[in-house]
C-alpha cells in the first residue's frame, strides 16, 4: 500500500524476507503451487524469471536493510488477505519469515469473500500488505501489469480499481502508453517487460505463486481442446459426448 508504505526500504526489506518456500508448503506444496519470481504467470507472455528472489527469504540481510535506513524496529505492519483455513496458514508462514527480519505483523484475515475485493480498493483501507490475485485475460502482459499498476483508469475518490496498493510512476505509465502503441507483440512485450522491472524496482508487489489447475474428463468426453481463446478452459465449441 505505497499510501502507508512509502519508505522504499521497508519495501524491499518485505520481498527480501518473504519465504516464498513456506507460502507454498503451507498452501499444498508443489501439487498446488510453483514459488513466483514475477507477477506474469511464466505461461504469459512477457514473463521474466528472477525478478524477486522467491525462495525461503533471507531475513538477515532484510534486517541489515532496515537497519541501514535507519528504520525502528521492529516495524509494525498489518497484512490483509482472504481468511480460509489455508490462506491462515500460508499467512503465518510469511509473518514468521517477516518477524525474524524485524517486522511486527498484524495478520487481517478477511472472512466475507463477497466484499474482500471492495474492501481493498478503499483507497483508505489501513492494510499495508494487500493479497489479491490475477489471471491474465489472453497470453499477453498487457493483461497483467497494465490493468494492475496504471494509476489513471481509477475513476473515482472512494475506489483505487484494481490498482489495490495506490501505486502511481510516470515512468510505469509511459512504458504502458508505448507498449498499447507497439506495432508488434515483439516490441510490445519488451517495453512491458521494461515496465515490469518499474515495478520491481519499486516494490510495486511481491509475487508469491502460481496456481496449478487440474482439468479433469470422462472418458466419454470428446473434442476435448484447452486454447488460449478459452482463457486456458475447455473450448465449448467442439466438446461433445460419445
């Protein structure tokens, strides 16, 4: 939330100390998930591997960040997510990583689903650490990045849309105006990729996983046919019985 967490450190410190490993262990493990190093799924186009370090974390040397910018700890912050008994435990996992680093971790368990996403687009929300979740529409990262982090479609006082944090760069948006110009998916796809590493350099979000889906059909099932076009779902249009 870059209304509350506008000391760039304090951001990094968080990624650096994130145990990724332990989210993921503690949501199924890797039947349910892989670790994330980037918000674009590595499906998607625009996709780069090593953005955030993923792993277990290193809070040591987030400790040492905090330190170095002269920030007190432990430093209080509050994390809101969507409460399920695993999403309570994949929040525990990454509030002892954080404590270990030097951070005091409130965790905001959200019961009502039905609102959660309301909730967090309050530009006046007190969370500082915000989950949400994204699928890209088609395999570009124009439908990730672009619709998450432009601070300008947000058209009214009282919602952020889907930019949850309040994150606002002339620079992020000036690389999403050249990329919605871009002649081809090539050229496109690099100045987004240029974006993404905006968003990095910032802290704009931390990326934690990547949902595995499993698609299951009978036997009986015909013309069975997973594209792109159907958002990864099967394709309705030749699906058939025996």
């Amino acid at each position: 939330n870059f209304n509350r967490l506008t000391n760039l450190a304090v951001r990094q410190a968080l990624a650096t100390a994130l145990d990724d490993t332990a989210w993921v262990t503690a949501g199924g493990g890797e039947k349910a998930y892989t670790e994330a190093t980037d918000i674009v799924n590595p499906a998607v186009k625009g996709y780069q591997e090593g953005l955030f370090p993923g792993g277990a974390g290193d809070p040591d040397k987030a400790k040492q960040i905090l330190d170095s910018a002269g920030v007190k700890t432990p430093y209080a912050i509050k994390y809101t997510y969507p409460s399920t008994p695993t999403a309570d435990k994949q929040a525990a996992a990454i509030k002892e990583g954080w404590e270990k680093a030097g951070f005091k971790v409130t965790l905001d368990g959200v019961a009502d689903a039905d609102t959660y996403y309301t909730n967090i687009q309050n530009p006046g929300q007190d969370a500082d650490v915000i989950w949400a979740g994204w699928g890209a529409d088609w395999p570009s990262a124009i439908t990730v990045t672009a619709p998450l982090f432009d601070s300008r479609p947000n058209l009214t006082k009282n919602s952020n849309g889907q930019d949850y944090g309040a994150y606002k760069s002339d620079e992020f948006n000036a690389l999403v105006d050249q990329a919605q110009e871009a002649s081809d998916l090539d050229q496109q796809t690099q100045l987004l990729q240029q974006a993404d590493k905006v968003l990095a350099k910032d802290v704009a979000y931390i990326p934690i996983d990547t949902a595995i889906f499993y698609m299951l059909r009978g036997s009986n099932v015909t013309g069975y046919t997973n594209t792109a076009a159907s958002n990864g779902y099967p394709d309705l249009g030749p699906i058939g019985v025996k």
